[in-house]
C-alpha cells in the first residue's frame, strides 16, 4: 500500500472542494449573462 492510504480524504469532501469553484464560475457566469 502507498503511504498515507489511510489518510485519505472521503470522496464526497474531495468533490465538494472541486465542485466550489466550478459553482463559483457558473454564478459569476450568470450574473455576467444577466448585465
């Protein structure tokens, strides 16, 4: 095993930190849209 499997991080936290910047983008996007 490679070290540090053990610390790994849930899967549902590593999608949660990559999903915020694409919720970022897609706000910013729209409220671009929008003026």
């Amino acid at each position: 095993q490679l070290p540090g499997t053990q610390s790994v991080l849930p899967v549902n936290t590593v999608a949660a930190l990559m999903g915020i910047p694409v919720i970022i983008y897609v706000i910013f996007k729209n409220r671009a849209d929008d003026l």
